[in-house]
C-alpha cells in the first residue's frame, strides 16, 4: 500500500551538486523517520543521512557540511542536497521511510535507489 519513489541522481564533475529527492504515496499514518543510504558494489549499504519527524538530523562524517537533509511534511517527501560532490561519493543512492501505523508498529519502505555517479 506504500510505495516510495526516488530521483534525481545523475553525472556530475567533482565539486558539483546534486539534489535528491524521495516521496512516499499510500496510506501513510504517521512518518518517523526518514533517511538517506548509499551503496557500492561489493560493501554494505551505508547510511548517509536521517531526519527525525521532530527535524533531528545526523550525517556520515564523510558528508558533513557538503550534505543537506530536509523534508516537507505535507508532501511526504525528503531531500538530499549534495553539494562539493566527490569522486567517493560515487553510489546508488537509496531513500528509507520508517512509517508508523496506529496501533505503534514501525516498517521500513525503501525506494528503488538512484545512482549518483561523480567524476574526477
């Protein structure tokens, strides 16, 4: 009942930006939480980015002050700003929404990722 669509990766040279985006449709109770990963071939998913319902944000020390999370309740949607983009920040780049339901269950929704390619 709740699909989560991504977008806006793309090729771009060192030191440019990028604007992810991510939004969530269906039957949505309440959203908890919502997050930025990224992934290589051949390592483990990584996490980049969250935002809290309350607007708490944490980042990856690898991203700090070049990154930006955000969201906009009413559209149920969040934003990666990426700014200062490197070569190592090359990966797919995958959206998770941690949605409550009314009786307090949490599930994870995953976008189906967008690769963000930055050349040297």
């Amino acid at each position: 009942q709740v699909q989560v669509v991504e977008f806006g990766g793309g090729l771009v040279q060192a030191g440019g930006s990028l604007r992810l985006s991510c939004g969530a449709s269906g039957i949505i109770p309440s959203i908890n939480a919502m997050g930025w990963y990224r992934q290589v071939p051949g390592k483990q998913r990584q996490l980049v980015a969250t935002i809290t319902s309350g607007g708490s944000t944490e980042y990856a020390d690898s991203v700090k002050d070049r990154f930006t999370i955000s969201r906009d309740n009413a559209k149920r949607t969040v934003y990666l700003q990426m700014n200062s983009l490197k070569p190592e920040d090359t990966a797919v780049y995958y959206c998770k929404i941690n949605i409550g339901t009314m009786n307090r269950q949490a599930y994870d929704y995953w976008g189906q990722g967008t690769q963000v390619t930055v050349s040297s």
